[in-house]
C-alpha cells in the first residue's frame, strides 16, 4: 500500500509505527488544510490508480475523487453543532467546517463513513442526512505499550483509588462544567470509591 504524507518527520514516525510492515511512500509539498489539496491529492489519486483511497481527516476533496472507492474519517460535525463557537475562524475554516451544504456535498460523496462515537453516527443521519448503511464506527484507542510506559503517573497525581476519566480539549462544547456538577451530585459513597480524572489540553 502507499502513504501520502508531506514530511520526513511523519515518514520517520509511520515506519517506527509499523513495524515490518513496508508502505511505499508518496510525498506532498502542501499541508493536510491546503487548498492546494483539493486538486493535488485527486491528480496524485488518478495517477497511482489504487483500489481504495482512505482519508484519516476530513476528506474536503471528496466530490473530485474518481476510480476508486473513498473511505473517510469525521470524528465530529462540531462546527454545525455549535456555530457561535466558530464566528472568529478563518475564512478557509467556516466555508469547508461551518458550512452546512458543503459538509452535505463532500460526505455524500464518500463511498464509506469511519466515525468515532455513536453520537456522531446520530449526527451525520440527523443533520446531513447521511446514509446509515454506509456509516461505521470505529472508536479511538491507544497502543498497550503507550499505557505501560506512563505506569508512574497515578503515583504521580496521587490518583489512589479506582475513577471515571474525561478525555478531551477543554472546549466549552465539552461541558466539563457539567460533569463536575453531575459527579459531585452522586451518592458519597461512589464518590468515595471512585475518583474524577479530566485530563486534556486546555485552550481557555
């Protein structure tokens, strides 16, 4: 298989990832957000001809994808969802993101949806009226072998007891705010046997 890619330094990362696995690998000049990509990566997928072209972000060259089958990944529609929250993006970010006919016209092209929780399957039907049969979830994991080399860190935050962990950036539409409220509402003794981890970047 063939990986597309625009820098060494992901090069250097996907072969440490993949082990004795052998991609061929096809370089870019442009970032993943370009423009330029809308007519790059389908001139490039024309010309390697490939059974399936697998797009691991949002795939806004969809609709000029042609000879093969394309497979993309939305991990959410939060920008149709909370629009309030993206008045002050770029231009580039609101015509592609924000933009709900163009979400419509770039998804429906794709031959199959990866989404990463049930409520962004429920999303992608309810909102752009998404095929159910060509929607599959995939939930988001890690590596074991990342787990085992942070063993130190529940010393480390005096983590001391079983807990219910929120993964995430701390973005209003997270509701974190909530989940405090809601935790600290539980019966004392759940609170006593189970601790409340939030861990994720923090950009307020």
């Amino acid at each position: 298989f063939i990986l597309i890619t625009n820098s060494n330094e992901i090069t250097d990362f996907l072969k440490l990832s993949l082990g004795n696995v052998k991609p061929v690998f096809y370089y870019t000049n442009c970032s993943v957000n370009s423009f330029k990509n809308v007519y790059l990566i389908p001139k490039i997928i024309s010309k390697l001809k490939p059974d399936i072209y697998f797009s691991p972000c949002y795939p806004f060259f969809s609709p000029l994808i042609k000879g093969c089958r394309h497979v993309g990944v939305i991990h959410d529609l939060i920008p149709l969802i909370f629009p309030e929250m993206f008045k002050n993006a770029s231009k580039k970010f609101r015509l592609f993101y924000c933009n709900k006919l163009v979400q419509k016209l770039i998804i429906k092209k794709l031959d199959t949806v990866i989404t990463v929780s049930k409520s962004t399957k429920n999303d992608l039907i309810n909102l752009l009226g998404i095929n159910l049969g060509k929607i599959n979830i995939i939930t988001e994991g890690c590596r074991l072998e990342d787990i085992a080399e942070k063993e130190d860190l529940p010393e480390k935050f005096n983590i001391n007891k079983e807990f219910f962990l929120f993964v995430g950036r701390h973005e209003p539409y997270k509701n974190i705010s909530g989940l405090i409220k809601i935790y600290n509402q539980l019966p004392e003794n759940i609170k006593n046997t189970y601790l409340l981890v939030i861990i994720g970047k923090f950009d307020q």
